[in-house]
C-alpha cells in the first residue's frame, strides 16, 4: 500500500507539472498551445488541479478561458459517469466541474444529490445546481438555508450570485413561504444582502409570526428604519431575555427624547446586560453633559449608577467629587476617584 500511495504522488507530480502551464496559459491566451495527449487515469489528477485554479482567479474572462479548456480536454462526458461513482472523491470532483461547464446533462443527477445527506455533497450539488439553472436553483436553495452543515457564509455567497431580479422576487417569495424556523437566517441573508429591500420582507414576515421572537430578533439586531421603532418600543417589555437586549440596544440608534424614561427604567433594572444596553442607548439619546448628569440622582440601584458614571466618566462628564453630587450613590468621593482609576 505504501509503494502504491508512493507512486500514486510521483504520478500527480508529473500530472501537475506537465499540465499546470496549460491552465495558467487558458487565463490569458484564446487558443492554447497543441495539448498533449491525456491518459484516462490521470483525469482525477488533473480535475483536481483544474478546479484549484479556478478557485485562485478572479474576473470572468479568467474563468472562460479554463471553461475553454475543460470543453478542448472533454470533461463533459469523462466526467459524467462519475456522477454515479461510489467514491465520494470523485462524485464530488464530477459534481464541482460539471456545474462550472454548464452541463445541463449532469442536472437531473445534481438535483437529485442537493439532498444527499453528507453537507459537502450537497453543498456542491447546490452550487453546481445554481450555475447550470439558477433560475430553478435560487428558489430550492431557499427552502433549504438551515440545512445543517450549510455554512451560513457559503449559502450568501450563492444566493449572491444570482441575478438581481432573482434575488429580488424569490427573497420576498420566502418570506412569504418559509416556516417560523427558517425566517430569522432569511432574514440574516437579507439584511446581509439587500437591506434597502429587507423592509418589504420583514413585514411580509412579521404579518405571519408577528409573535415570533426568534424572528423578532433578527429584524430588530440589523434594522435602522423608524417604521420599526414601535415595534422596538414595545420589546424592549417582552419576556424574551435577548430580544429585550437587542431592543434597547435599538433604541441607541433609533430612539429620541420620549425613548428616555423607558431607557431610565431598565437602567433601574436588575439585569446586567441590560442595564449596560440602557445606558450606552440612553447616553447616544442625551450626548449633552448637563443633561447626562441630571439622570445620576434619578438612577436608584448602586449597579445603575456604576453603569452610569462609568460613561460619564469616559466621556469627560464625571461630576465634581462634592458630597451634595454624589449624595444619592451613597459613595464616597474617595471611592468614585478609586473606581475610575
């Protein structure tokens, strides 16, 4: 077996430096040189090497000049019988290149693997599926953005590169459609995406969940549109511990004055997290000092006005150390110079 394997890298060597200068020769030039003649059993070797190449350019001209080459050496109909292989090695090779060559032979087979159940097969097969036919791709894409082992990165990347119009009508189409479960990752791809366009969509969406806090929660975490700001207002009283979070959080960049005692009473709060989300959004709606430290004799919990002091202090604010100032920290000056360094 060693021997076998030890062969097997002198041959992909050899394979490797005889056709390397063609592939990089396809990115630049419309007719390569003469080609060598290709033994069958190099195929895997040199697909291998083919798709790697792929992987290090940029631009479309590039990447037609290599597509040439996959059509002058035959990959089309050496690779179709792959797609049945029993070794993933090659099913997967077979699937990545046929998909970049277009072939609309290998579509009935990649469809049939988007649901194969190794995540690296079907991924591919996804891929593959959207640069054959995309218009058939993009929508059963959608219905599948939680597969498991789907990287969320990788599944953005294929949606954007679909045409504009696409994306456009089939986004607003899940939002419609998907479940409950599938809509906060929509919703992540869409603001990632297109967020002039997440609005639209998230109303669709929050017309059939308008419950749904999971859903909620994206929406909230990416949006800037104030049509959301009651939507805002009246989270940041939910049940749910990271919605209310994100909700304050909100405020900071789309609250105003009224937003004040709201903010002021979940600084009072009882919660950590909350209480350091209140006082940044709270702090970004005041930005005046005097206003800023007229809010320290109204906060009533010793943790509140830490959070407090603790911004007064980085921006500049921090009150004179008087006993008649801090008389409502119930600390004394010594403490408040100690507690900012």
């Amino acid at each position: 077996m060693r021997i076998k394997r030890q062969r097997k890298e002198i041959r992909s060597a050899q394979v490797e430096q005889q056709w390397r200068e063609f592939c990089f020769q396809a990115l630049m030039v419309q007719e390569p040189e003469k080609l060598p003649p290709m033994d069958q059993r190099d195929l895997y070797d040199l697909v291998e090497m083919w798709l790697q190449t792929f992987d290090r350019i940029r631009g479309a001209d590039a990447a037609k000049g290599l597509i040439r080459l996959g059509q002058w050496l035959d990959f089309e109909n050496r690779l179709l019988p792959w797609l049945k292989s029993n070794t993933i090695d090659e099913k997967l090779l077979a699937i990545m290149a046929l998909g970049l060559l277009k072939e609309r032979r290998a579509l009935e087979v990649i469809r049939e693997r988007i649901d194969d159940p190794y995540p690296l097969i079907s991924l591919a097969a996804m891929k593959a599926f959207m640069e054959i036919e995309p218009e058939q791709g993009l929508p059963e894409l959608l219905k599948r953005i939680d597969t498991p082992g789907w990287p969320i990165g990788r599944v953005r990347q294929l949606i954007s590169a679909a045409p504009r119009t696409l994306q456009t009508h089939y986004v607003t189409l899940a939002a419609e459609t998907l479940s409950e479960e599938q809509l906060p990752k929509l919703f992540e791809l869409i603001y990632a995406l297109a967020p002039s366009e997440a609005s639209d969509a998230a109303k669709l969406a929050l017309r059939r969940h308008p419950d749904s806090a999971p859903l909620l929660l994206v929406i909230i975490k990416h949006t800037t549109d104030p049509q959301f700001l009651p939507l805002v207002r009246a989270s940041c009283r939910n049940s749910h511990p990271p919605l209310r979070h994100e909700s304050l959080t909100a405020l900071g960049r789309m609250g105003d004055q009224d937003d004040m005692a709201q903010l002021i009473q979940a600084l009072n709060g009882d919660i950590w997290i909350n209480q350091q989300a209140a006082a940044n959004s709270l702090m970004t709606i005041v930005n005046e000092a005097a206003a800023a430290q007229a809010i320290m004799p109204v906060l009533t919990t010793e943790s509140a006005r830490l959070h407090w002091s603790e911004l007064l202090f980085q921006k500049g604010w921090l009150l004179p150390a008087t006993e008649s100032v801090w008389v409502c920290s119930e600390t004394s000056p010594l403490t408040q110079v100690a507690y900012h360094g």
